[in-house]
C-alpha cells in the first residue's frame, strides 16, 4: 500500500538564492537574487534558520513512514495536496525550511534523492524555466523534451533527463560532477500552487523508478 503524504503548502517570502542560477541553484527560475554579502540558504542535509524575511516551514515528523504536520498544523491550508509515496522510498523529516518533503531512494546505483519544494502562491518561476533549468543541470544525454498531462485538477509537466550530472554549490546535488546519473523534475500547478517535484542520483536507481514517479505524480489531489 502506497503511503500518502501531507503537504502543507507554506508562502516563503523573499526567497535567496545563490551560485550559478542556471544549473547549481536549486532555488526555481525567476526567484529574486540574493542581496550582496548575504548568505544562501541551504537546502542540501542539515536544517537551516530562515533568511529575514522568510517564513520557516513548520515541523514535520516522521511516523510509521508517514510524513505527518505538526500538531498545531491539523486544519488543511488553502491549496494542500495530497499524493502517494512510491511504497519502497523511504520518507524522511524535511532538512532544510525550503522542503515541504523528501525521501531517499533506494536502488541497486546506491541511494537517490527526492523532495519537494513550495514557494507560495504563484512562486517559483514559469513552468518553462523550470524545466530548462533542470535539464541544463545534466550533458552529455541529449536535450529530453517535457511531458505533460492532467491529474484531478491539476496540471503536471515533467522532464526525464540523464548523462553527467554537473556539479552543485547548493541544493541537491554532488559538487563534484557525477555520470551515469539521472534526474526526474515536475512541475504541479494548481490552486495554491505550484510545487516542484524532483528526484535524482544514479541512473541504475531511477531508470526502475520511472513509472513509479509519474505515478506519483498522478496521484496529486487536493487535500
């Protein structure tokens, strides 16, 4: 049985973003540059305070692999979603006050990586950007062209996109560059949205995990 996941979608103000905005930022296109001298957020391992201005994400906790809201956060938000965890990820807490959600993938390359990401109503940049910003993140495997299709409401566009993937300063991602590597991105707009759904690591993990993530992905509804 699938596992489903609350998201309780919280509007960040004044989102930073640092670092090559084209293929290591992992803030969305059209997220306002950091101010000079300022410091980026992380949002690679390790929780992080929120930058002045942001609202921090509340505690989400792990319970018999479920990712349940805080225990002041049980009223549904306007433009929460629900959707389906694939059965064998594995979800985990949040690390970073940018991930409404994330989870590890396991598989015979080793462990990839999953989250999700909320900005607010509206935030996070146009859906094309989105998309050319993930696969600019990857070379050598060709230029994959986005997919798209309507789930209970809600539109999703998506990309498959595979070779070397190049190196991060920030977000998800290695700093060094990693080949043989593969990366899922999904864009999901709705009332309250959008969210952007991304996994990657090795391609021997995700190429099994295909299907499985446009499940998911199918599986969005409202909360």
């Amino acid at each position: 049985m699938n596992r489903s996941i609350l998201v309780l979608p919280v509007l960040l103000l004044g989102l930073c973003a640092c670092g090559d905005r084209n293929a290591t930022s992992e803030a969305p296109a059209g997220a306002p540059a950091a101010q000079a001298g300022a410091p980026a957020p992380e949002t690679s391992a390790g929780a992080q305070n929120p930058a002045a201005g942001e609202t921090a994400v509340p505690p989400i906790s792990g319970h018999a692999g479920l990712m349940d809201p805080a225990p002041n956060s049980q009223q549904a938000v306007a433009g929460s979603i629900d959707f389906d965890l694939p059965s064998t990820w594995q979800s985990q807490p949040p690390s970073s006050d940018m991930r409404l959600a994330q989870a590890k993938i396991p598989g015979p390359g080793g462990l990839a990586d999953f989250a999700v990401f909320y900005f607010g109503p509206g935030g996070g940049g146009p859906v094309d950007a989105n998309i050319e910003r993930w696969v600019g993140q990857m070379e050598g495997g060709g230029k994959p062209a986005p997919e798209n299709f309507v789930t209970n409401g809600f539109k999703v566009t998506w990309v498959d996109a595979k070779g070397t993937m190049k190196p991060s300063q920030m977000g998800m991602g290695s700093p060094t560059a990693v080949p043989n590597a593969r990366l899922f991105g999904a864009v999901v707009e709705g009332p309250g949205g959008p969210w952007f759904f991304k996994a990657q690591g090795p391609d021997a993990t995700l190429a099994p995990q295909r299907d499985a993530f446009v499940a998911m992905l199918k599986s969005v509804r409202k909360k």
